[in-house]
C-alpha cells in the first residue's frame, strides 16, 4: 500500500500535518508570498494550455456525433446554473483553424486537449465515426505544423449517452468499451500524438457524477461511485495496454488526476485527513500506481460496500507503467473529525447537490479556509502546490510529473475592448513560482499547462465561471487575448517568469 499523499517531511519521516502547513524543512525558501521574478526554467520544461471537448467544441450534433452524458445532463432544466449547454461553447469545432492560430501566437510548448468519445464511437460501441476521427486528426496536424506538442485526452467526463443507459462506469462493461474506443483513436493518432492521457480527474467523474448528482450523469448512489471508481481505473490500465499495440511513434502514456492538498484541523484533523486522502487520493494512486487498493480505504468503506465487484486480476490489470502523472491543482481542503453535535460545516469546494462526493466519510467536516478567494470560492494557496508536488515525488520518485491543470475563474471585466485581469496574473505568477521552487527541491516536472485556454463551459457553473486567459464572447464568440495571456505569452517564449 502507498503512503499518503500529506504528512511527509522531505525524507520521509512523519511529520502530522505541518508539511501542509509550509513548514520551513519541506517547502523552499523564497518570498513568503510566492511573488517572484525573473525565475528562469529549464529550456526543456514545457509551457501549454488545456482544454475539454465538451466544454468547447460545441457541434453537438453535428458530422455523426452521438449524445453524451453531459448533452442530457445540461438540457435537463435545473441542473446546470442558467440553464446553459455546451449546444454551441465556443464553437471551437468550427473555428479550428484560429484557435490553432490563437495558440501559436501564444508561444505554446503543447495543447492538452480531449477527445470527445461521442465523436468517435457515437453509440459507446460498434460503427466508427470517420469524420470525428478526421476532426481530431486536423487538430493534431495543425498543433504540429504550428511547433505545437499534442497531448491528447482519452476521457474528460462526456460517457457516450447510450454507455450509461447500459449502466455506465458502475457497469464493468464500459471500461473494455474504452479500451475499444483507445483502440480505435489509438490506431487513428497513435502516428503523431506526443502524449497520451487516459483519464482526466476520475475522482470528479466517479464521485460527484454517481455519488453526488453535482456533475453528469447526476446519480446519488455511495456504492455505484466506489464501482465507477474501480471501473475508471480498470479503463486506465485497459487503455494503456490497447494504446501500446497500436502507437508507432513512442509517445508518453499518462493519466491526470486532481490530488486533494489536504490540511488537518484541530486534534482530530490527521484522521480526518486519512480518510479523505483514503478516498480523494489513494483510491487512485493505489491501485494504478501501486498494484492494490489501500487497506484502510476498503476497511473505512465496508458499510457501504464489499468492493466485491473488484475481480480476480484486476490489479494487473491496472497497474500499467506509465511515463508521467498529470496533477491539476486549485486549492487546498481543509478537514477535521466533526463532533456529531454541531452544526456540520459542508463547505468542500464544490456545487451542493443531492447526494454526497464523499460516500462513507460523514463523519469529516470540511472547514473553510481563509482567503483570497476564487469566483468559484477556492482558497488561493501557492504554497499547497509546491507540497503537494513535493509529497507526490517522495511517493513517486522515479516518476515524472506534469502540471496539466492550474488556474483561476475571476470576474473579467472588458474595458475598451480589453481585458486587464491582474488577478490572474498575481494567480499564475504564485503558482509558477510554487512550481518553479519545487523543481530546485528536486522534482522531475517537465511541464505546466494553464487552465485554460479559453473562456468556456464550466461544466454545472454553466457560463458564470470564466478561466481563460483569452476571453469568448459568448454572443459574438469573438476571442480577446486577456492581458494573462500576454503574460503568458511571455513566459512561454523565454522560460522566464516575467517582472
């Protein structure tokens, strides 16, 4: 079993909770702020930006594409803020050609980008859609005729429409249709695509689409989250072994996950933390990364489930070798064992829903944290990342790591057809410095893509969360670059972060 993922000094002894706290012995010493300058970064180290199919494309039903789960999900009133869809996003399905433009004027490294699996294989399984095989395949010979590295994302949480009806990820079934659908784009890219993401976030797609009902399909079931758990990671390592019979250029094979910077409060918060890390963290990396589910996640579980669906060779199954581990961070959680007689705060950073993203944990409260604040209520904290990247590499030495998400919704106000959003700026600036300093602490990073590219469907948020460092008018659909993305523009041609 794999050690957790907080608590660890920087050589490995235990140190409760202050290594979430900035203890002086496990994060670099720098301005206290994370306000640096002038920071200059490997020329190898690569600078990019990120994106999802859905939240983007827009085309919805265009060129043989088939519904997925996220298509019923945001046409069915109520549950997605102003009863927004990604019917049209940005539209980038139609406007390949500048975007592709847009981000080579942005002095892009890489494109993470995903795939759309209703595109491919419209009904989940059996006939191949050619011209979302030629969509994406336009897409990645643009990214390279413009210097431009594709990382190519297998899933980013639109499951084909008919895959749930049949049960969806609780389903063990749907996973070797991934493998099928890897197999099949697989064969299409694997000539050209520089790396290759299996998963992005299962914990989002697993918890708060069957476990809380916040995101798409919007079940509320404990014991169908811990199946679409184990059945994510089942695809994972599926994908990864139809993706290595069909590649033929060598490329990097990955999966993203969102590991929670947990912080314990009070006397009970490294118990607290424990069973969250269980569930949030080591669900995941156990499993892919070490070969076996934690102990003390399936003893912490048991009145919800029996895990008897996990079957004989699995664990082989899964735990595939992979090249890099993609981490996306926003901010941090804070946790603590809640007494049964107060009042239970349930602030943990995501939309309230019906159910609950963290099945067999009620006994954790989740604490607000102190701000600045994100317009999505997150807590801004550079030096969560520079720990958490630093505790995943005393885990995972020998393993490569990549930040493949990082950025922050602010309320974007255009002022004479521009953008200043100095917000943001200060954002980037603290978390590039956070990555810059855990890179001397010796961390094999090799790269950072910004959340996000574009302004776009924020998923239940709808179109009230901007992230972009280049702005979409949603009536116009006209792009601005935001004055981040000049900045990053900057960063991104000299590996240096500007003044």
């Amino acid at each position: 079993m794999g050690r957790q993922l907080v608590g660890q000094g920087r050589r490995g002894t235990n140190r409760g909770n202050d290594h979430w706290r900035g203890r002086s012995d496990t994060v670099s010493v720098g301005n206290p702020d994370y306000r640096d300058s002038g920071l200059v970064f490997p020329p190898e180290f690569i600078f990019g930006a990120a994106t999802a199919s859905y939240q983007i494309e827009g085309a919805w039903n265009e060129d043989g594409r088939g519904p997925s789960i996220w298509d019923t999900f945001s046409h069915t009133p109520g549950l997605v803020v102003g009863g927004d869809t990604g019917d049209i996003a940005d539209d980038h399905y139609h406007r390949l050609d500048e975007d592709l433009d847009l981000m080579a004027s942005l002095n892009l490294d890489a494109y993470r980008f995903s795939i759309s699996w209703s595109r491919i294989i419209p009904a989940g399984s059996g006939a191949v859609n050619q011209a979302g095989i030629d969509f994406y395949s336009r897409l990645v010979d643009g990214l390279i005729a413009r210097g431009i590295k594709p990382i190519a994302t297998l899933y980013h949480w639109d499951l084909p429409q008919p895959l749930e009806e049949a049960g969806g990820w609780p389903n063990r079934e749907t996973a070797y249709r991934f493998a099928e659908y890897a197999a099949v784009i697989g064969a299409a890219l694997g000539d050209r695509v520089q790396t290759w993401t299996t998963l992005n976030e299962p914990w989002c797609a697993a918890y708060l689409g069957y476990g809380s009902g916040a995101h798409a399909p919007g079940r509320t079931n404990g014991e169908d989250a811990f199946k679409a758990v184990h059945h994510l990671n089942l695809a994972h390592g599926l994908a990864i072994s139809e993706l290595r019979k069909v590649a033929t250029n060598d490329p990097k094979y990955s999966v993203t996950l969102n590991l929670h910077a947990l912080r314990g409060v009070g006397d009970s918060g490294g118990e607290a933390v424990r069973r969250i890390d269980a569930l949030a963290n080591r669900a995941f990396t156990g499993p892919m990364l070490h070969g076996a589910y934690p102990a003390d996640l399936l003893a912490d579980t048991v009145e919800v489930t029996d895990w008897a669906f996990v079957g004989q060779g699995d664990a082989e199954l899964i735990h595939q070798p992979i090249d890099v581990l993609g981490v996306n961070y926003y901010s941090t959680t804070a946790v603590r064992l809640w007494d049964g007689v107060s009042e239970k705060s349930s602030v943990d950073g995501h939309k309230p829903a019906a159910g609950t993203c963290w099945p067999a944990a009620d006994c954790v409260e989740f604490v607000r944290q102190e701000g600045p604040y994100t317009d999505m209520g997150w807590n801004i904290a550079p030096e969560g990342l520079e720990a958490l990247l630093l505790a995943v590499h005393l885990e995972f030495p020998d393993l490569p790591l990549m930040i493949t998400e990082n950025g922050a919704a602010f309320p974007d106000v255009v002022q004479d057809g521009e953008v200043h959003d100095v917000e943001r700026i200060d954002y980037l600036r603290r978390h590039i410095t956070a990555v810059h300093r855990s890179i001397e602490a010796g961390v094999d990073l090799r790269g950072y893509l910004v959340w996000s590219l574009l302004d776009n469907f924020e998923w239940a948020y709808g179109y009230t969360m901007r992230f972009g460092i280049v702005r979409v008018d949603y009536d116009t659909l006209l792009r601005t670059k935001k004055d981040s993305a000049h900045w990053y523009e900057e960063l991104a041609a000299s590996k240096r972060l500007p003044d």
